[in-house]
C-alpha cells in the first residue's frame, strides 16, 4: 500500500505513478535480460572456437569429412611410400648394373690394351746376338705365354700385345704392329707367375730354339709387373656390335 | 528512461561477470536474443505509435524468446535444428525490419 505514507501534498499522483513505475521496472528488467544475454551470446561466440556453437549433426559431418581426408592421406602415404621403395629398387639396380659394366669394361680395356696394367707375373729378357730371333720364335713365345694365360703383355715397353698384334721380320729385328722392337727384347706379362716361367723354360721351348742361335733367355719374376705400352687403337670398318 | 538504465545495467552485467553460456543452452540463446530483440523493437514502434502497454510487452516477450526457442528445440528433435533455425532468424529478421522501419519513419519522418 503506498498511501501509507504519501502524507506530502507535494507527492505526485500515486496511483499512475505506481502503474507507471511497474512498466517501466518490468520492461528494465526484460531489457537487463535481453542485454545481459547477447552480451553473453556475443562474448561466447567470439571468444569460444569455431565448433563451440555447431550442432551436433555439423560436427560429425565435419568429423566425417575429417576421417575422410585422413584416410585418403593415409592411402596416398602408403602410395609414395610404395613409389619410393620401387624407386629405392630400381636405383639399387642401376647402381649394380652401372658397376657391372664398369668391371666389365676395365676387363676389355686390359683385354683391348686401352689401359696400362699391373700386377704380378714374368719379366723374360731375350738375349740375340745374332739376330736370328725372328717374327715366327717372338709369335710361338706370346701363344706360350698366352696359353699359360698371360692377361696383359708388352714388348720393349714398346708394343702392346692384344689380339690384332702381327709380327713381321725386318733387316734388324722385328717388327709389332709395325713398331720396330729390336733384341734384346724384354716381354713383360701379367697372370701367373710360374706357369708363365715353365711355359717358356719347357724342353722344346723358347729357351731351347733361343739356345741353338746363341742367345740366351733370362726369366725373372718380380712381384709387380708394369705393363704400361697402350696398344693401337683400332675401329672396326665392318664389324658391328649384334643385338 | 529505467528502461534505458535496465538495459545499460544488463549489457554491463554481463560485460562484469563474463558468465559462460550453459552447453544446453547454446543452441537456444542466440535464437532467444533475436527474439527478444524483435519483441524489443515492437514495443518502441507501439510506444511511438502511443499504445504501448507494458501487459503486451512483457507477454509477447516471453512468448517471443519461449516460442523461438521451443522451435529450434523442436527442430533438433527432428533432425532439422539448422533450418529451422535459419527460418526462425529469417522471419524475425523480416519483423525487426519492419518495425525498425515504422520507428524510423515516426523519428525521421521519412
């Protein structure tokens, strides 16, 4: 009851003051309400992440899309991974191909006389004061020697004898490859030592025919062989690698 | 003028307490403040209009918010939160629009 106490006549009227006042409170209140809530609303949306306010039908789709993206990425790590083993593979491969080849081609350099060769074997120096050593003695001791399996051999440190090397008398001495060599001639060969020595010191060998014109045949087996003569190069005109 | 400092003190309330927003609410408060803010807006024009009456204000807006709200709840129910959401906020965007515009033309006079 507020006219307990409304003893001034300076009041204003009580009774629409009242109702006056009740609006006003009950709409200051909704108001407070209303601005206290998108206060709230505006602070949790802006300071919360970005899923705070998903529905939940969102956020599994999203997590679904998620799954789906990682199981692709998983599916394409396996896939690189695979590439990068095959590549792994094949590059494994080329490298032992690229060695292979690598050997291959020191063997036919030796083989061809393209390279100078070391190792060890006979160095065999014959002594021809006569002269009467010819081409046909020097081609009986490279096919001695080759037999006993010389790989790399040279004349004088003059000639390399490969496969094509010829032989040919000259007034002098002989002539390889047409390099004229004359005595006393040093043929240094590489492969095994003492085969290479029995091949020539054999009843009927080069040390006999040496002998019978007065020229001696001298065998040394050093540790290292040098064999440092290059053989002449030689294209083939006809030949052709077959496929 | 209360009115004003009600809604003054509301906005500075929340900016003091910075009260989180409670996980079962979430999906109701932006929806219930769209609504509010409509009914709000509708209760100036009648002011300026002359026929405010604060019985009206105060039930349409608890209607408003409760309305708003049971129809996004209703939504989620079936499995249609988002749109009906979407069409709660369209409507009562197209009413505060509306007011706004008939606050506008009493204020302005254009």
């Amino acid at each position: 009851m507020p006219e307990t106490h409304g003893d001034g006549p300076d009041l204003p009227p009580p009774a629409p003051r009242q109702r006056f006042d009740r609006a006003q409170v009950v709409a200051a209140l909704l108001l407070a309400l209303l601005g206290f809530a998108t206060v709230v609303q505006l602070r949790s949306n802006s300071d919360d992440g970005a899923y705070a306010g998903a529905r939940r039908g969102d956020l599994v789709q999203l997590l679904d899309s998620l799954d789906t993206a990682n199981q692709r990425a998983q599916s394409q790590i396996l896939e690189l991974e695979s590439t990068r083993r095959e590549l792994l593979d094949s590059s494994t491969q080329t490298q032992a191909a690229l060695e292979e080849a690598r050997r291959e081609a020191d063997t036919l350099a030796i083989l061809s006389g393209a390279v100078g060769a070391t190792g060890p074997g006979v160095r065999i120096t014959v002594e021809d004061p006569t002269g009467q050593v010819g081409a046909s003695v020097m081609l009986n001791v490279i096919e001695e020697l080759r037999d006993a399996g010389a790989e790399a051999m040279e004349i004088n440190d003059q000639v390399r004898v490969v496969a094509q090397t010829f032989f040919a008398d000259d007034g002098e001495g002989i002539t390889a490859d047409g390099i004229q060599v004359s005595p006393p001639y040093v043929i240094d060969a590489i492969g095994d030592a003492p085969t290479l020595s029995v091949a020539t010191t054999f009843p009927g060998g080069l040390e006999d025919i040496v002998a019978t014109v007065n020229g001696t045949v001298e065998v040394e087996m050093p540790e290292e062989v040098e064999v440092t003569a290059l053989s002449v190069r030689r294209d083939p005109d006809y030949a052709r690698p077959a496929d | 003028m209360i009115a004003a400092v009600g809604l003054l003190a509301g906005l500075l309330l929340g900016l003091v307490l910075q009260p989180s927003v409670p996980l079962a609410l979430q999906p109701y408060l932006p929806i219930a403040v769209v609504a509010a803010l409509d009914a709000t807006f509708g209760a100036l024009r009648a002011y300026l209009d002359g026929i405010f009456d604060d019985k009206v204000f105060v039930i349409s807006f608890v209607s408003n918010v409760v309305i708003a709200a049971l129809i996004v709840y209703l939504g989620d129910q079936l499995g249609v939160g988002n749109q009906l959401s979407t069409g709660v906020v369209v409507v009562l965007g197209i009413r505060i629009f509306s007011n706004v515009a008939a606050i506008r033309r009493h204020v302005l006079h254009a």
